[in-house]
C-alpha cells in the first residue's frame, strides 16, 4: 500500500523558519511534453497535460491538468525536424489553463509548419 504525504508547511525542529510549499516548489518545471504535430498529434510523454488539441497546420494547444497562477510563466520550446529546416516553435496565446504553440519554417517565409518531434517546458507558479 502506497504512503501519502500532504503538508502546508515546512519548520524545523524547533519549529522556525517556516516554508510555504510553494516555495519548496519554487524553479520546478510545471508543465513539458514531447509531441508529434504530422498527421494525427499526439505527445509521446507529458507532464501536467491534460489534452492536445490540433489547430490546424504548426498551431497545437494544450490544456494544464493543474492551472498555472497566473499568464506570467516562462516558456521553453524547441524542435527537431526532418520537415522544416531551421524551424522554431514557439509560443502564441497563454491562459492559466492552456498555451497554444505555433511552429514555423525557417526557410519558408516563416510559413506556419507540421514538424515530428516538438518540446516545450513551463515554468511558472501552479495555482
């Protein structure tokens, strides 16, 4: 039988310094995925995701299995695709409960593109 542990805030043994959780969390990626945007998307493994949603050609959102505080976090992205040389993915609209990416050609005209292999990290406060 699995143990749970649940705690608000951490003291010492004498009770001092006392630390929200939030801040032991603090620098934490909150939400990654490895995605397929040709064809049928579909991630290949995830955190914090609860769904992809495919947009139409190099737009795909994902929703947030827990919400992020605030619209305010850090997006990482990166690719690496046979399809589209010198393609980048990066970020189009966020909300506390999804980010929508977009991934473009480098090489033509900076043309909305379906790549394989797509990456994207958050960081940022969980509500």
């Amino acid at each position: 039988m699995a143990s749970i542990l649940r705690v608000n805030t951490l003291t010492d043994a004498s009770s001092n310094n006392s630390t929200p959780m939030a801040t032991v969390n603090q620098g934490t990626a909150k939400f990654w995925v490895k995605w397929n945007g040709t064809g049928t998307v579909a991630t290949s493994d995830s955190f914090n995701s609860s769904g992809i949603t495919d947009n139409g050609t190099g737009l795909t959102t994902f929703g947030f299995s827990t919400n992020m505080g605030n619209v305010n976090y850090s997006l990482a992205t990166t690719n690496s695709s046979v399809e589209a040389n010198n393609s980048q993915t990066n970020f189009n609209t966020a909300t506390t409960s999804t980010i929508k990416m977009e991934t473009r050609s480098g090489t033509a005209a900076d043309a909305l593109t379906d790549t394989s292999q797509n990456f994207g990290q958050i960081n940022g406060d969980s509500a």
